[in-house]
C-alpha cells in the first residue's frame, strides 16, 4: 500500500453508558472518551453498533457527538461519526446536519443494511454519499449484518471516489478479497480492521489500524499491538495479539457491548451494566470470566525492553 493515511492507529467505538435506569450518562462517556484518547487512541468512534446507536433518541446522540467531540478537540484527535440508513437521501441528509456541526472529521457508513442493492448499486449509493452529504465517508463493510458483500473490485472501486478515505474491513475472515483489498488500496485510503479477534494479524498483513470494541477495555494495550506491528515488532506483536485475542473472544460471547459493560460496570468505570432492549445485559457469569482478561497483561510472557521499542525479532 502507499503512503500512511490521515485514518490510521486505533479508533475507540465508546460504548455509550446509562444509568439503572437506563438514562444516558454524559459525565461517564466524558470520562470514558478522555481515558481512551490519554491511553493511546488515535481517536474515537462515536453512535458506532457498540454505542447501541439504534436506540438512542436524536436528542441523545447530539449529546454523544457532543461529548466526543469535546474529548478529540482536547486531545488533537479526531472524531469519526457512525451515520447508518438503507435510504441514501436519508443518509445524505444525516451527513450534511452533521458536516455543519463541525464535529466530525469523517462518517462509518455501512452498505445499505437489508435492502441488498446489489454491488452496482451500493457502489451508486455511496458515489451519492460521497458527491453530496460534505462529509470525509469511511465505508463500513459487514457484510454478516448488512446483507451484501462487497468484491475487491467494488472496494477498489469505492476507494477511488473522491470524499471516501478508508474502509472498516469486518467481513469474519481474511481472506482472498482481504488479501487483494490490502494489495489495492489507493493512496491516502485506510484500511481498519473491524473484527476484533483477528486485529492482529490484519494489521500484521498491512492493515492501517482498527476499529475495536474490545478496545473499550485495555485500550493501551490495543494500541501498542497496532504499533508494534507497524514498526515491524513481529515477536512482542504476536504474543500481545494472542493475548487480546481471547479477550475479544470473552468480550463476544454474549451481543456486543453487553460484556464489555458488564465489564467496565466491574471496574467502576460507568455507572451501571444497562443496554436497551432488544439488548438483555450479560450474565454474571460471562463478565466474571472476562474480568480477569481485561484487567492487564499478567498472562503475557514479558516482553525485552528493546522489542518494546520497536527493534524487530526474528519471526
């Protein structure tokens, strides 16, 4: 791939934290959005599917781009903004309110959920995005919750448009299209990867970063396994990555974000383990074997100070 994108390191997609009874709390996911930005993100994902997005009253994702975006001017970060609708005008709409707010430096739109426009049409679809909502867009490609894959040649072929900078790879797996997607990517265009339990080796295979909601929890960590592979630690970078990868694994056990409040509830981060419905919090018994995983790197081997900083190992 070409030159380092503007998009590129670790976005924390902040879970949006409520109160028992299920009222968002603002001065929590201050706090959280403050932690994640000082343990090393490169900046944050806000209204993404951990932030429980769906449920949220337009007033209270005002208050979580708001808060955010506070976070990430204090920081010098910036502020990526999921906006996700099968309906492009909607879409276009949702893009221009925010562009005029000033607060986000990009969008993570997914594929048109459901409807399954086919890969013509979802290319039209973002081509639309792209010339008319004033908004840097990064593709979100789900496909295990869109409905629609996307080929190398259509990534490629969204990675040309002008206004859309990078793509949020979460197709399950790495694959043959994954391989061809990392070999293509225009310049300036990042490629982040967005299934958590293969971070590692994504970013191994030449990945930018990632969006990673496991990252919620031991967000140092996950930003040092980024940096690792990047400067070529290929040694501390794999046993690191395994490490957090059963933490992911743990973390996903139950729909997301419920561990990972269930989690952060545990360690006296938010105020309470609430989701919304049709989300049910986690059970007592997954956040207690996730607990121990998120707390630190007691279980990695310890790493020699001169592979921490970035002298490569032999692979």
């Amino acid at each position: 791939m070409d030159s380092e994108p503007f998009f590129s390191g670790l976005y924390v997609p902040l879970v949006t934290p409520f109160t028992d009874d299920r009222r968002l709390d603002a001065d929590a996911l201050a706090r959280l959005a403050d932690e994640a930005l000082a343990a090393g993100a490169a900046g944050l994902v806000a209204l993404g599917t951990t932030a429980e997005a769906a449920t949220l009253t337009e007033e209270e994702r005002r208050t979580v781009v708001r808060v955010c975006a506070a976070a990430c001017r204090g920081h010098g970060a910036p502020l990526i903004v999921g906006v996700g609708t099968g309906d492009t005008a909607a879409a276009i709409a949702s893009l221009r309110t925010l562009a005029a707010a000033g607060d986000a430096a990009a969008a993570l739109v997914p594929a048109p959920p459901y409807i399954r426009p086919g890969e013509a049409g979802t290319l039209a679809h973002f081509t639309a995005l792209a010339e008319h909502g004033g908004l840097p867009l990064i593709v979100y490609d789900i496909p295990y919750r869109t409905g629609q894959a996307l080929s190398a040649d259509t990534l490629a072929a969204l990675g040309r448009l002008p206004g859309i900078v990078g793509v949020k790879h979460a197709t399950g797996a790495i694959d043959a299209v994954t391989v061809e997607l990392l070999d293509r990517a225009p310049h300036g265009f990042a490629v982040l990867g967005g299934d958590d339990a293969v971070i590692s080796p994504l970013v191994a295979a030449g990945a930018h970063g990632g969006i990673v909601a496991s990252a919620n929890l031991r967000t140092a960590d996950y930003a040092e396994l980024i940096a690792l592979w990047r400067r070529g630690a290929a040694a501390p970078a794999r046993a690191l990555g395994a490490e957090l990868a059963r933490l992911s694994a743990a973390l996903f056990a139950e729909p997301n974000p419920t561990i990972v409040k269930g989690v952060l509830h545990a360690q006296g981060r938010i105020p309470s383990p609430a989701v919304r419905l049709p989300l049910l919090a986690a059970s007592a018994e997954s956040v207690r074997r996730a607990a121990p995983l998120a707390a630190g790197r007691s279980a990695a081997p310890p790493v020699p100070d001169r592979e921490r900083h970035g002298v490569a190992a032999p692979v």
